[in-house]
C-alpha cells in the first residue's frame, strides 16, 4: 500500500551507492525526509529554533 512505498522510498535513499550512515545520522535524515514527504518540513525547523 502507500505506507509501504512510502517506506521503501526513505530506506532506498538511504541505501544509495557508497553511503554509510550512524545511527544517530540515519535517524535524522529519516526525521526530516518524513517530514518533507508529509508537508510538515517548515514545521519541524520552527519547533527546532523556538
């Protein structure tokens, strides 16, 4: 369904050629790609800076 190919979709940039990712790193990334694909990115960096 669309969750799942959502899903696919975050971890396949992830996985591109010759990347390497920490955790920490990998969870970030995944936080503000979420973020973008649901329209909420500006959101995100306002409850970041206030």
């Amino acid at each position: 369904g669309v969750i799942e190919a959502g899903c696919k979709t975050v971890l396949g940039r992830l996985k591109q050629s010759g990347m390497f990712w920490t955790v920490r790193g990998a969870n970030a990334i995944i936080a503000l790609r979420c973020c973008q694909l649901s329209g909420k990115f500006e959101d995100y960096w306002e409850a970041r800076t206030a």
